[in-house]
C-alpha cells in the first residue's frame, strides 16, 4: 500500500523531529505519537509504530472542532460533556506552554460575532495555497481505504431513531475561550497559522469519522496544506451506532477511525503528554476480558482456539488472556489462571482435569457471581479426571449437569460424519444468525441426556450413516440468570469451517450480552434470552 503523497511531511515529522523553525525560542512540546504502517504488503492491517517528538510550542496551533454545547443526539451530548473538563484542562497546559489555540465551533459564529477572539480570526490575511482551500474535504478513495464503520444512519448509538437537527449555539462552556485565541469555522483557521509560521497542528473535539476530518480547519485539509498534523486521540468521538457495520461497541468504533486515521493521516497522541498520568477514558468505555481456559490433549485447541480469539475476537476490542495446561493428561497444573477472576466471559476447553484449589475456586465464583460461560466439546467432562483419588476441591464432576444443563453420556463411534441440524423453532435465537440450516462436522457425535428446564437447544445431530439417535449439539443454559453456551463440536476442522467460527462467535457475543451481528439480509435480530 502507497501512503498519500499529501501524508508524506506528517510521516516525516515523525521520522525525524525537524522544524522550520529550529532555532526559535520557547517552550518545546514533548509528543508521544503513534502511527501505524501495513502490516504486510497488499493489506490493509496496520502495524503501531510508536516515536517520540518534539515540537516548538511558539509553532503549534491546537484546533478544538465542533465541541458544541448541545448535540440532536443525546448520547453525544454526554460524552461532549464528560471529555470537555479534561480538554480544557489540555489546553490549558499548551497554551501555557505557548500553542496558539483556535476554537472552531462550526455554525456557532453568530454567537461570537463580538468576541475579541472572533475579530482575531477575521483579521488574518487571506492566503492562496497551490492546493485549492475546502470548505469540506471528503473521503478521497486515492488516498484511503472506506472507513471502518458505517455511519450512514448518522450514528446515534442510543436511539436510533433520532432525527438529525442543529441544536448547537456555542462551543461546550467547560472550555474557557482565553484572550489571544482565536474563534473560527472556516479556512481562517489556516489563515492564522500561515501568519504566524505555524507548522505543526494538533486536532482534538469531535467527531472523529466525520467533522474531525473533513472540517476546512481539520486532518484532511491540513495535511493537504503540508502541515505537521496529529490527532489527540483521547479527546475525540465517534458517531457511531453499534448496530451497524462492523457491529462493535461504540467506544471500539472510535478507536477504529483513530486507527484508519493513523494509518493513512497522521500519528496520534494522548492528553497525557500534556497532563501527565493515564489518558482520559469515557466511564462507559470498559473494555471485556474473555479467558480461554485450555487443558486437552486431544483435539488441538490449544492451537485453534487462540487463533480464533486473535482473527474474531481481539480486533473487536476484547482483551483476551489464556489459562493453560501442558497436553499431559495427568499435569494437572494451569498457568495464568489469576485471570479468571476478572473475566467477563470464561471459554472452557479442558478434558478430565483437575485443577489447583484456588483456580477450581476461582472457577466457581465467577459463575456464582453468574458471569457468563461458553464451553465446548470436552468440556462436558472436563473437570472430570479419571482419577478418582484427586479431591473434589479440585474437581468438577457435575459441571455438565450443574452449569452446562446436559447430562454427557459417552461418544458415538468415528468413521462418519455428523449432520448438524437447526432444531424447529430455533432459527430465531440471535445464536443461530448466518449459521446455515444444515452442516456437516467431522467431531463425533456426543451424547447427551436429561436436559435441564432452563436449557433451550439450539442444533441437533446425527451420524450420515444412521448409526446413531438425534443427539443435542448446540444449547444454553440460563439456570440462575446465568449466559451459558454449549457445543459438543470443536474439533480442529470445525475451526476451519466458516458455519462453526460463526456458531462460537455468536455464542460468545450472547453470553456477554453483546450484539450479534446480523444476518445474511442485513436484518438484525433482536437479542434474546
């Protein structure tokens, strides 16, 4: 992949901190930026490359866009409000430092038609560029890729279902204007950069996917104009719905734009670099940690399953940690499993192990605390060890019966295939969304009997010879308000088969609770427990 030539002098200022000014006097910005590089050739997965900047602050202007008062989406609204204390306290710290700050609350100029910051804007002499000057600049598929997010419904994460409206008058009040910046919504922007020998630029506000690229003050159009730009990606949104394309949490989708934009814009940076300690973090933005505890020796998971995580889960936004044991049937110890206790999601691969003391425990009060469960294939027995001297303090040997609902009973013999089937009635479940009606699978076929009362199944199989009854293959479980999903399949085709990733993807996204993404039609189903 080729990198914009209007991109070049951003990727240069991070290559190599040299300014057009090096001998000017003044405070000097020390910038920890991130950028990101392809990953391979012909791809468009982006690497982070992380480097350390300095900046004369004297030749820095920090733009704030469209940090407006009020919002037609309430869910912007709030999280306008949440970020704006932390970015008044940022600009402060750099105009401190002696950045030239431009507050650039669009179509709100009527209300600073007197303010002396207003005036300052007006005042800048009009510069002809041999790049023409936009009054929006607009995704330009020679220079990057589609964004990662649909926001064509205009991105109201919390209702949907709200009309687009102008409710703004101001900029958000918790940013104090100070005397010597400057007010605009316009190309004057660059107008005062160019008069004062500004070359480097640092966008923060909102939105992301939107004003904060296309603005005539903003990422596109000063990087077209040859200018050092970086995002301050703490300080930014998204407007984003989670019910649309690529169906991730709103707080995943800002970070995916963050990341287009670092990969062909410019770098980005944190508040941190102005204030020190951790970067700013919306309260609702909690990221969810899914553990795969694996423990067999049979059917390769301890390969397949941490891939599946890598390719379907982690790009999503979870954290993902791994509970292990070594492939010996009687090593009954675990590493890592500390994690357990703070897992939103436990995924269960494990077969006739016992564990140490504090894990079993562990294991027991997550789903106490009735935090969710996903098992599959040897998990039904998976606490089970053959060895029956082991104490119970380290076994499980009800788990089937007492979390997955299904009494295991044995496997059917190999040599054939199993069908696997939709049960009647089941389609509906969110589970079962663009998993095909009917599949085969190479994993034999388990048995499984007594089915609890809080146990909805949701596929069914059988042997492709008939040597076999019609067996449940896929179900949850909600005794005691618990998420629970089962499967008995899992072994290392199943991975490779596009209807089983699909199956434990869904499965997973339901059992915390999650959207499932929807079906082939594009209509999304209702979650449903």
């Amino acid at each position: 992949m080729k990198f914009p030539r209007a991109l070049l002098p951003a990727l240069l200022a991070v290559v190599s901190p040299v300014h057009a000014f090096p001998s000017a006097a003044g405070e000097v910005l020390t910038l920890h930026t991130r950028s990101r590089v392809p990953a391979a050739a012909g791809t468009n997965e982006g690497v982070a490359v992380e480097r350390t900047v300095q900046w004369q602050a004297r030749f820095t202007a920090i733009v704030i866009c469209d940090m407006w008062d009020q919002h037609w989406c309430p869910d912007a609204t709030e999280r306008v409000a949440e970020m704006a204390p932390r970015m008044n306290d940022t600009v402060k710290a750099a105009r401190a430092k002696g950045a030239f700050i431009i507050h650039c609350p669009s179509d709100t100029m009527t209300f600073y038609k007197d303010h002396p910051g207003r005036k300052l804007a007006q005042s800048a002499p009009r510069v002809e560029t041999t790049i023409p000057l936009q009054t929006w600049c607009s995704l330009d598929a020679s220079k990057e890729a589609p964004l990662p997010i649909d926001d064509s419904d205009q991105g109201c994460d919390g209702c949907p279902d709200c009309k687009p409206h102008r409710a703004w008058s101001r900029q958000h009040p918790a940013i104090e204007i100070a005397d010597g910046d400057a007010i605009t919504d316009s190309a004057e922007a660059f107008y005062l950069m160019r008069q004062r020998g500004i070359t480097n630029v640092i966008v923060m506000g909102v939105h992301v996917n939107m004003c904060v690229l296309g603005r005539p003050f903003s990422i596109r159009q000063m990087v077209a104009q040859g200018q050092n730009v970086v995002l301050l990606r703490d300080l930014t949104d998204a407007m984003y719905n989670h019910r649309a394309r690529p169906w991730v949490s709103h707080f995943r989708g800002t970070e995916l734009v963050v990341e287009h934009i670092e990969q062909y814009w410019c770098p980005s940076i944190t508040s941190a670099d102005f204030l020190g300690g951790e970067p700013f973090r919306f309260q609702g933005d909690i990221k969810k940690r899914i553990t795969f505890i694996i423990g067999e020796n049979e059917y390769q998971t301890w390969d397949t399953l941490p891939a599946f995580a890598k390719t379907e889960l982690a790009w999503r936004g979870y954290q993902i940690s791994l509970v292990t044991a070594s492939q010996k049937t009687d090593d009954y110890a675990f590493q890592n499993w500390e994690w357990i206790q703070d897992s939103d999601l436990l995924v269960i691969s494990t077969r006739r192990r016992a564990t140490p003391k504090p894990m079993m425990d562990a294991l027991r009060g997550h789903l106490a605390a009735g935090k969710a469960l996903v098992a599959i294939r040897t998990a039904s027995h998976g606490f089970d060890p053959r060895d029956k001297h082991v104490t119970d303090d380290r076994t499980w040997r009800r788990f089937d019966r007492e979390i997955l609902g299904v009494e295991y009973q044995n496997h059917y013999g190999g040599g054939s295939e199993t069908v696997v089937r939709q049960i009647p009635g089941a389609a509906a479940h969110p589970i079962l969304n663009n998993v095909p009606p009917e599949f085969r699978s190479k994993s034999s076929l388990y048995r499984g009997r007594n089915p609890a009362s809080t146990v909805t199944p949701l596929l069914e199989g059988s042997l492709e010879n008939g040597q076999s009854e019609v067996e449940p293959v896929a179900w949850i479980n909600t005794n005691e308000n618990r998420r629970v999903f089962y499967t008995s399949l899992g072994g290392p085709e199943d991975f490779a088969d596009p209807s089983f990733r699909r199956l434990l993807l869904n499965g997973m996204l339901w059992a915390l609770g999650d959207f499932i993404p929807p079906d082939g039609l594009g209509t999304a189903k209702a979650d449903s427990k």
